[in-house]
C-alpha cells in the first residue's frame, strides 16, 4: 500500500490537471456576473485511501445561487477528492478558495488542500480529525 506522501502526490498530480479549468471557469463566471462561483462538496462520501469515486453531489448548489458549476467546468466522473469552493468579499476584492480533502483510514485523519483565487496561493498538505469539532472553514 503507498505512503501517505506517496498518496498526497498522485492526489496532488489529479489536482494539479484539475485547477487550470476551475480558474478559467472562475473567470469566466467574474466576468459574466460579477462574482465567483461558490460550490458545495462535490461528494457525500468523502474518497479515501487515494481511491476515487464519482462525484455524487453535482447537482447541489448554495441557497443563494442557482448555478451547480457545471455551466461552467466539466467534472472527472472519478475523482480523488471530495472538491468544494468557499467565496469571499473583503478590503482586497473578492477572492475564493478550492479545497479538496480525502481521508487517510491509517491514521482517521482527513487530508486537505487548498488553493486560493485569483492568486493561486496554496496552503500545501494540512490534516484534521473530522469527527472533532469545530470542522476548519
């Protein structure tokens, strides 16, 4: 069975293929309706283990918006993580972030990633418990 850090780095090559068309369709939807695009968790059952798993909670969408994303990008129909994107207004303009998260069963432990937009600053490999409370934003 592969390492954890064997693991985050397949995950993160799946990442990696992935985020180019989440930016351009962030753009896309900034420039078309003035906001970005926030996406609940592409999953209800997060992957694990390095594992995918179609994305079964497509067509889901924040109270407040009527779009899913997928008037914008395409998703994998097998992914390596359970994909979602946070928006945000402050003093810089406005911004969002990816966050993508599998579980490692060896240690209980969930795996997060995220990459921050426009910038695409990222925050590298964090891990928490996911049956503590509170749950990171």
């Amino acid at each position: 069975m592969p390492t954890l850090d064997q693991t985050r780095a397949a995950v993160f090559q799946a990442i990696d293929a992935s985020v180019g068309a989440i930016f351009a369709a962030q753009a896309a939807r900034l420039l078309s309706k003035g906001s970005y695009l926030q996406r609940l968790p592409t999953h209800t059952t997060i992957p694990a283990d390095g594992g995918t798993s179609a994305p079964d909670n497509v067509s889901s969408h924040p109270s407040d918006e009527h779009e899913t994303g997928e008037e914008y990008f395409t998703l994998p129909e097998q992914m390596h993580t359970c994909t979602s994107v946070n928006v945000s207004e402050g003093p810089q303009g406005k911004a969002f972030v990816c966050v993508f998260e599998f579980d490692w069963s060896a240690t209980g432990m969930r795996q997060r990633y995220e990459i921050t937009g426009p910038t695409r600053a990222d925050s590298g490999w964090s891990e928490y418990d996911p049956t503590a409370s509170p749950i990171p934003a």
